[in-house]
C-alpha cells in the first residue's frame, strides 16, 4: 500500500499594525499572520526574516506594521489520499465546522 502522507509545518506570528486611512487618533490592530514552512524556509535562503516580509506585505496594502511577534509553530502529518487532507492532522472535518 501507498503512503500519502506529507509533514507540514506552520509557524504564527502576531501581527500589530495600523490602518494609515483611519483618522487619527488610529488604532492599533491585531492580526496573526500563519506562514507555512516552505515560505519560512526560501526566505531564509533568500537572506529575508519572515517579519520583514510580513511587513513589506502589509506596506504594500497601505498599512504601518509596529510589531511582528514570533508565536507557535505546529507541525502535522495530511494524508494526502483523502481530498483536501479532510478527517486527518487534526481529525477536522468541514461537515463539523460551525457557521452562525
């Protein structure tokens, strides 16, 4: 039999940054950011850390990052036979996600 499964990791990060559009006082905001790790692994060849590169994203959509704070990093096997990886890292299924 076949193994189809793929190891997969996904670093977070947190990310503070203000929307330049919003009159001032302007708030700060919270986002978090997930890079898989390929992404993580060819910035770090191409001399870029994934902070830099967050931000230069959110530059370009006319934010000011103040902060990128590293967070965790979870790493899981997909089968890769079932569609779309459904019912195996994590035993997530979209039939049980929840929508109001």
């Amino acid at each position: 039999m076949l193994k189809l499964e793929k190891r997969i990791t996904l670093h977070t990060f947190d990310v503070e940054y203000i929307d330049q559009r919003e009159p001032k006082p302007r708030a700060v905001h919270h986002e978090l950011c997930v890079l898989d790790g390929g992404r993580v692994s060819a910035l770090e060849r191409l001399g870029q850390s994934p902070a830099s590169w967050i931000c230069q994203q959110y530059a370009r959509q006319g934010f000011t990052v103040g902060a990128v704070h590293k967070g965790e990093r979870l790493t899981a096997n997909v089968d890769t036979a079932t569609p779309l990886g459904y019912g195996s890292a994590a035993g997530w299924h979209p039939a049980q996600e929840r929508r109001p």
